[in-house]
C-alpha cells in the first residue's frame, strides 16, 4: 500500500518536473494554497463564527488553570510571610540577649548570675560564642527567606497580571464573535430586503391589474347610471310641434303680431 503510494508520489513529482521544469515546486505549492482559500471561503460563515466561539470557549480550562496555580501560590506566599515573621520575631529576641551577654562580659566581671544560676566569664564568653554562629546562620536564612517571599511575590503578580489579561481578552473575544454575529444577521436582513427588490416587477404587475379592475367598475358604474338615447321602449308622449304658439293663439282668439317676435295677448275674457 505505502509502496504504492510512494511510487505514484514520485511518477506524479517526476511528472511535474519535466512539464515545468526548475518551477514545479513553485506551481505545486500555489495550487496547495488556492485548494486551501477554496476550501476555506466555501465553509458557511456560521460555522466559522460557531468555531470562532468554541475557540474562545475551550480557553476557560486553560484560565481555571491558571486560577488554580495562582491561588496555591497565594497559600504559599502566606505561609512563608508567616515563617518569616515567627523566625524575625526570633532573631530579634535572640539579637538582646546576645546584646545583653556582650554588655555584661565588657563589665570585667568574673561571675555572672543568669535566673538565679552563676557562671563564669568563661562559660559567658562561650555561650556568646555559641549564640552569635546561631544567630547569624538565623539571620541568613532570614535574609534567604524573605528574598524566596520576595521572588515568588513577584512571580505571583505576574501571573495574576497574565490571568487578567487572558480574561480581558477572552472577554473581548466573546464580544467580537457577538457582533460578528450580529453583523452576519444584518447582512442576512439585507439579503431579504435585495431579494424583496428583485420582486418589485410581480408587485407592479398585482397594482397594475387592480388599477385595470378599478377603471372597469368605473366605467361600469358611469354606464349603469347614464341617460343615453337608445330606447327600446314605445313612447307614450308625442313630443311638442314646432307650432306651438300658433295652435294657442287660434285656440285663446288671440292676434299675433306680423312683424313682432314677442306676441302680446289680447285676451278678452267673456262675459
């Protein structure tokens, strides 16, 4: 199987070589990369924005982590700042009395007496002796201390440092994968809204055929309510003849002036 593989990786590489010569390499790896962009820009934009959010999401573990290691350092840093303070207290105490043995050995005494018990100068001087080697190995591991509490105290800020900004920044992650996907909804909105222009012409087409429905019911109704000429009744009115004030002045013995356009009745009432 790997045998076979092999063999066509070197036919197809040996292939490459004599089609473009000294730039194969260069075509291959150009392909590679539009094969890449092209597998990527056909993945839909809400998978990404959804691996975009897990992405952020999956730095939670690595926070409570961090949370973790910075809170046991804390509880550390606490117990050495009381190691310290027990162990200064100490070397306080232990600096008087080694104080107080070197004044009192200055005094030229020979016998010292110590809570109701004498000593020479010489078991004074030696136990003097014997507290100072104590007491500056004390104070050097003091000194060691306090320089651990001091390192961890600053490695303790950094990490808190650190965490906060993890934090901040996965904070402002989380809101810039919202508005993206706030941004992929308007752009959705206005994808509905070109796709609502594109129909304007069956829009068009639906008032068009109202207005032609409007303007047949107009005319139909003109129609219904017009008085128009064509009868198909038979008229019972004969219609007025053209001598009409000749048959009233015959009727009335009325004289109608020759030349006048304005007849003046002399209408004599009988008696």
């Amino acid at each position: 199987m790997f045998k076979k593989l092999f063999v066509t990786a070197l036919a197809v590489a040996v292939v490459g070589g004599m089609l473009f010569g000294s730039n194969a390499l260069s075509y291959l790896s150009t392909s590679c990369e539009r094969v890449s962009e092209s597998v990527e820009n056909s993945v839909p934009i809400e998978f990404q924005i959804d691996r975009a959010r897990k992405m952020v999401r999956d730095l939670e573990p690595e926070i409570r982590r961090s949370m973790h290691v910075i809170a046991k350092e804390e509880v550390e840093v606490e117990q050495l700042d009381k190691r310290i303070e027990v162990s200064d207290n100490k070397a306080t105490k232990e600096k008087t009395d080694i104080m107080r043995l070197q004044a009192d050995l200055q005094t030229g005494k020979s016998v010292f007496r110590y809570a109701g018990n004498r000593y020479t100068v010489g078991e004074v001087r030696q136990d003097l002796s014997r507290r100072f080697v104590r007491y500056k190995t004390s104070d050097a591991t003091l000194g060691s201390l306090r320089d651990m509490r001091d390192a961890r105290q600053r490695n303790l800020e950094a990490a808190r440092q650190k965490l906060a900004t993890m934090m901040s920044a996965q904070r402002q992650l989380l809101v810039e994968v919202e508005n993206l996907e706030a941004k992929l909804k308007l752009v959705e909105v206005a994808q509905a809204s070109s796709d609502l222009q594109l129909d304007d012409s069956q829009l068009a087409r639906a008032k068009g055929l109202m207005a032609d429905i409007r303007a047949r019911l107009d005319v139909a109704a003109k129609l219904a309510n017009a008085d128009t000429s064509f009868q198909d009744e038979i008229p019972l009115d004969a219609p007025a003849p053209d001598d009409i004030t000749d048959q009233v002045a015959e009727y009335f013995g009325v004289e109608l002036p020759g030349d006048s356009t304005i007849a003046v009745a002399k209408y004599v009432e009988e008696k």
